[in-house]
C-alpha cells in the first residue's frame, strides 16, 4: 500500500485535506482518484488506511477507514549530531540515516565546517532536509520521520541534556585506541539513547575533541580508512540500527 504523509492526523474528524506536494504527487504522478485507497501517517506517529473521497485542484480529501499497526522502532534513541556539509553530501546523510531509523538529526557549525548558512537560508535548508527525511520515511515504512533540528554552533550540541543513560560519542579520525566496535560491544547496559556526532570535511579539531570529553562525549574511530563525513554518519547510524534495532531477535532465535 502507498503512503504519504501528513503533519497531523485528527481521527476524530473522519476526513481530511491533504495539499501541497503529497497531494500534487497524489493526483498529477500516480492519478490517483476517488475510492483509490492509501495509509496516511503524520509526525506523531498515526496512520491509517484512507480512502479517496474527492479531489480539487490541488486538494484531495480523504475519508479516515481504519487505523493501521505502527511498525516497530528501534528501542533505542539514536540521534546524529552532523557538521553541515556541501549539499548533496548532506541530503544523503539524512536521507540514509533516516532509512536507519535516527530519530533525530542535529546539523551544526564546527571550526573546519565549509558550509555556513545565513539565518536568512536556514529555514530554507530546514525545510529541504525535512522533505527529505519524508520522503526516506514513506520509503522505509518509517512510524514517524527523524526530527531535524536548528542549525547549531558545535559546543551548543555538547550542553544538550540527556538522560543518564545516553551513550555519547564522537567520530575522530586521530582517535587510535577505541574503535566504534570496542566501545559498543563491552558495554554493560543497553542504552536508552546514544547522541553520535559526526564532523565536517576537514573533521574535528583537538579542541573540539576535548571540549566534548570535557562534556562526557567518547571519541572513537571507524577503522584505518579515512572516509567521507557523510559516509562515516551513514555508517555509524548502521553499526547502532545493527546493533540496537531488535533486540528481541536474538531471543528469539534462542
């Protein structure tokens, strides 16, 4: 079944609107019409399956017929704190990381990062960044999309509070005694989240190394290869879904 979404979905009301680009994509690429059916899911969460009643224009109302089950999230928390970077690196960062499951993406500004936006554009890249992380839930069956937040400098991610069981890391391509794989496997409880921050192009600096230990972030590395920024948050955000994803799996297996 195909879905779209919206922000919000009122269930007591019975129907909705939907506008703007789901319902020209709705209408004008799939030419969809009345009593075509599809799921509906919004920003919370909900979703359910709706039925065409009527379209106009660029409007297609829909008639709510039945909730439908969420699928499953990752019990654990994830989110990305991601150094902007050059604009198609960074549209596929948020893209693939939303597939796999981060629930919240943080872009900053760092010493080394290149891309700096204006105030007056950040809304714009906002809003971009979220279209994307939509489109990438619609694809995955994603419950819900990843939050993206406002553009931050680097040490305003580092006074953000967590739980006391958040697990907090950083990429560093200079780090050489722990590697993402040593700090996850021994650990001794399951988190409920893990903040992972990842650098621009040029990466960290030592300063800013030490101001995220200063701040309870653990440095660690991806392997002896250098990879590309955006390469290293899709991976990082990989090695957590696989870590983290189901654990119920494993029991079952048992």
């Amino acid at each position: 079944m195909r879905r779209f979404f919206v922000e919000s979905i009122h269930a007591r009301e019975g129907r909705l609107t939907i506008t703007g680009r789901e319902a020209r994509h709705i209408t004008r690429v799939l030419r969809m019409g009345p009593g075509d059916r599809f799921a509906l899911f919004d920003r919370k969460g909900s979703r359910f399956q709706v039925s065409i009643e009527s379209v106009d224009h660029a409007n297609v109302t829909v008639l709510l017929e039945k909730p439908l089950p969420a699928p499953p999230s990752t019990p654990v928390d994830i989110a990305i704190g991601q150094a902007i970077l050059k604009s198609s690196a960074m549209d596929l960062m948020i893209q693939k990381t939303t597939e796999l499951g981060v629930n919240t993406i943080y872009p900053l500004v760092s010493e080394r990062t290149i891309v700096r936006p204006e105030a007056a554009n950040r809304a714009h890249r906002i809003k971009r960044w979220q279209d994307i992380a939509i489109a990438a839930s619609k694809q995955s069956d994603r419950s819900q999309p990843p939050e993206i937040m406002p553009v931050m400098p680097f040490p305003e991610l580092l006074r953000i509070p967590v739980s006391g069981q958040t697990l907090k890391m950083i990429l560093w391509e200079e780090e050489e005694t722990r590697s993402l794989k040593s700090l996850l496997r021994p650990i001794p409880f399951r988190p409920k989240a893990v903040m992972a921050v990842v650098g621009p192009e040029g990466g960290f600096n030592r300063g800013e190394i030490s101001l995220s230990a200063e701040a309870g972030f653990i440095s660690v590395s991806l392997g002896p290869q250098t990879l590309r920024a955006e390469t290293a948050a899709i991976a990082v955000a990989a090695a957590l879904h696989y870590e983290f994803a189901d654990p119920g799996m494993e029991e079952t297996a048992k």
